[in-house]
C-alpha cells in the first residue's frame, strides 16, 4: 500500500494544476481552434466548415498589422535590455540591505492597474501637459509638435509597462554570480570592460533570455498602449484582435488571427533560443 502512495504521490500533487490547464487553457485553445475554423456570422450562427480561407484571408487583410508589432516589441525588447541590465546590475552588486527595498520600488507600479498606469502617461504626454508644455512655452519646441499618436509614444509605454519583467530576470541571474569569479577576473589584469565582457554578461544570459521571453511575447501582443497611446497609424494586431473579437464579433477571423500571432511568436522564440543557444544558457545557469 504505501508502495502505491509513492507512486501516485507525484500524479496527485500535479493534478490540481493539470486541471487548471486543462480547463483554462487546452479547453479555450481547442474551442478558438474550432472557431477559427467556422463559417458564418452571429445572426445566423456559425458552423465548422475546415474554412482555412481564415487565415489567409486574415494574413492578406492585417499584415501590415502583425508586422508594425513585431517591429514594436523587437525595438522595445531591445530598449528594455538597455535601460534593464544597468539597474538590475546596480541592486545586485550594490544593494546591499537595500535591495528589498529597491525590489518593492521596481514592482510598486504593479499595485495599481495596468489600464490606468497607461492613462496617467497619456495625460503625461499630452500637447499641454508637464513634459511638452513648458518646453512649448520655452519655445523649444514648436505648437504643433506632439507625441502622442506616434510609434514613440507606443513604444515607450510598452518599455514602461513591462520593464520589471526584464529587469527581475536578470537581476536573479546576476545575484547568482559568485563575486569570487569577478575578482578572479581582476586579478588576472581584466579591465572592468573586459570583465564585464568575458565574465558577468555571459553569466547574465540565462536572465537575459528569460528577461526577452517574458517581455517579448506580451508586448508584440499588447493592445493597451497603442490603444490608448496611439493612433490609426500605430494600430497593432492586439487591437485587431480585440475589436474582431467584441465589435464586430467576427470570432472565427480573430481565432485565426490569434492562432497566426501565437505561431509567428512561437518561431520566433525558438529561432532566438537557437540563434542564442538555449543549451550552452542552461549550462551556464546550471553551474
């Protein structure tokens, strides 16, 4: 009997959260699957027909769409990586008993929501507000410059919203760096350029690759910002998506439509876990 407890023991413990994925995520994904599927509209009701026309016709109407946020969440990834790793690198050889405290001030923003934290930049960045108003009024810049509406401004409220989740990753990676290993490379005559070059950075890969996977994925998708920071011209599929899906509920073109984003960022992630190599990371994290 207690033979039996063991081996069922690790079956029980992962059954609650196999259920949840069962019911929250394979149940929905094979339902949107089915829709994308369909024929038909919401008077008449739609019907499985295996219309793959769907996603052709869904790749004909919005690729320029898919493109404009692939392009947005690259070059915000990349900003990311930049303005991420020199703090994550300051509260991890710097912190010292500060670091919790400065931990609990990069996640602070998390405390209010998401919508509103990108309301309030809209406010920021209106013609007339504290940041372009009194530059105007200084007269360095003209009346009619603005940002809002712009690829700029969208960008800049995904880099806003998501910088924690590039900056926690590394920032693990980073504390996980014995200082002996950095002290060794000064010994040996290493330049703090060469030392960050040869040692800290390549140590600092698995965050790093960890810091691009969780903010990659949600910003290529996100539809908050160019929502409510952008405009007609800086519309991402995110927004194509949600307003196929609650406006015009055109579900089975928003199914497929989802199903072409998910699969674009699904050979993404493994063409730059290749390009990176993702096992030459796990050895690193591994030692």
């Amino acid at each position: 009997m207690d033979r039996v407890k063991r081996r069922l023991a690790p079956y029980l413990l992962i059954l609650p959260g196999g259920l949840w994925l069962l019911l929250f995520f394979a149940v929905p994904m094979i339902a949107m699957l089915s829709l994308s599927l369909q024929q038909g509209d919401v008077v008449n009701g739609y019907r499985f027909t295996f219309h793959w026309q769907n996603y052709t016709e869904a790749i004909e109407a919005y690729n320029s769409q898919l493109i404009r946020s692939l392009i947005y969440g690259a070059i915000a990834t990349v900003i990311l990586i930049v303005l991420a790793f020199p703090v994550a690198y300051y509260i991890a050889f710097y912190g010292g008993k500060r670091k919790p405290t400065y931990l609990f001030l990069l996640l602070l923003p998390f405390f209010v929501s998401f919508v509103l934290r990108t309301i309030s930049w809209r406010q920021i960045l209106t013609d007339e507000g504290p940041v372009l108003g009194p530059l105007k009024d200084l007269g360095l810049l003209s009346d009619s410059y603005h940002i809002l509406g712009t690829a700029p401004a969208v960008i800049g409220g995904l880099v806003y919203n998501f910088l924690p989740f590039m900056v926690l990753p590394i920032y693990v990676a980073l504390e996980r760096i014995d200082p002996r290993v950095v002290e060794a490379a000064r010994d040996l005559y290493a330049n703090p350029a060469t030392s960050f070059r040869k040692v800290i950075f390549p140590l600092a890969l698995p965050g790093v690759f960890a810091g691009v996977l969780m903010s990659f994925v949600p910003v290529s998708a996100d539809y908050v910002n160019s929502e409510v920071l952008g405009s007609s011209s800086t519309t991402m599929i995110g927004q194509v998506i949600q307003a196929q899906y609650l406006v015009n509920s055109d579900y089975p073109t928003a199914s497929a439509l989802s199903f072409i984003l998910m699969a674009v960022l699904l050979i993404g992630i493994f063409a730059y876990a290749r390009a990176l190599g993702t096992e030459d990371v796990m050895k690193v994290a591994a030692r």
